[in-house]
C-alpha cells in the first residue's frame, strides 16, 4: 500500500489553516475567537503554548458555526482545486492518508478521491477540543499500526521531514515540494 502525508503533500497549502480563514471570513460569528486564535498563536510561536493547546484554539471556531458539515462541504467546492495533478494521476483505492488536520476536514475529501483508509486527528465537532493525540510525527505511526497492525507500506510520501518516523516504515521514500518528487534523504 502507499501512505501519503496531506498538507503539503497532496494538497497544495494547509488545508486547516485555508478552512479556518474561509470560515473566519464566511461566518462572523467564528471571528469572537479571534483574540484567542492570536493570543495561543504567539505563544506557539514564542515556544511557549504546546502545539495541541494552540490547534484546539484554531479549531474552537467551530463551535460557532450551526452547519459544520455544510460549512466543511462548501470549503471543498473550493478548494478542492488544490489537489496536486501527481496524486490524480496515481492515486489508488488501497492509498492511506494519515494527517495532522482534523478528520472531520478531510473525511469528505478522502472519501471523493478514493481513498480506502484516512486517519487524522480527532477533534470534536462541537468545540474543536482533540479527543487523543495530534496526529503528526511520530503518532502517524502508531495510528497506522493500530489501523494495520502487520501493514507494510510500499511507498510513502511527504513534504515534511518530521514525518520520517513513517518513511523509515516504507521500502520507498519521497519528498514532495508542489509537483516535484524527490527520493528521500537517507536516514541517520
């Protein structure tokens, strides 16, 4: 099977960070969170609020939209453009997609490009609070091996290298920077 990281990878950009500012912009009501938004942002930034902390605040906006799923639908109408022509022309049924972003953004997605299994992080949908751990780093790998506890991945990709805990797991590696793959670095 082939595992593909999304942000950045498949997708052109950050597909939380593009739904935050389509609903900051789209539904007024989710602009009250703002200060907090900016307050845990710098933290974050200053290395001073932890990487979950600050993404519950991203995502507490949707506590303030009615119609999660129809605001999650819209965004993708577009959006969706943001799809890389690599992926399209490879993608299979039995892709993995395992990301960072919130399962509620992207399962909808997944689902319209074919994909068999996606795994994000779990957020509430009622107040953006996680329910376990960020999936990013070294957790992509122990949610791959709770979904496939005997799976081998054939080829992974990525545009990070935070995600090598899951390259180290494939035969094959790739880099991804927008169109462009390159083999993976070498592991130490």
């Amino acid at each position: 099977m082939n595992v593909f990281d999304f942000d950045g990878t498949i997708y052109h950009g950050d597909s939380s960070r593009d739904f935050v500012l389509y609903c900051l912009k789209k539904y007024p009501k989710t602009r009250s969170k703002i200060p907090a938004i900016l307050w845990y942002g710098a933290g974050f930034g200053l290395r001073l609020t932890k990487k979950k902390i600050f993404k519950q605040k991203l995502f507490s906006i949707v506590s303030k939209i009615d119609d999660l799923e129809g605001a999650v639908s819209d965004f993708w109408k577009i959006h969706e453009k943001n799809i890389h022509n690599w992926y399209l022309k490879m993608k299979q049924p039995t892709d993995v997609i395992i990301s960072a972003s919130p399962e509620f953004l992207l399962e909808p997605i997944c689902k319209k490009l074919g994909a068999e299994c996606m795994m994000a992080t779990r957020v509430d949908k009622k107040t953006g609070l996680f329910d376990g751990e960020n999936c990013h780093g070294k957790e992509k790998v122990d949610r791959f091996y709770q979904q496939y506890p005997n799976g081998e991945i054939d080829e992974f990709y990525s545009d990070m290298y935070c995600d090598t805990p899951l390259a180290k797991l494939a035969k094959k590696a790739f880099i991804v920077k927008g169109e462009k793959l390159s083999p993976w670095k070498k592991f130490d």
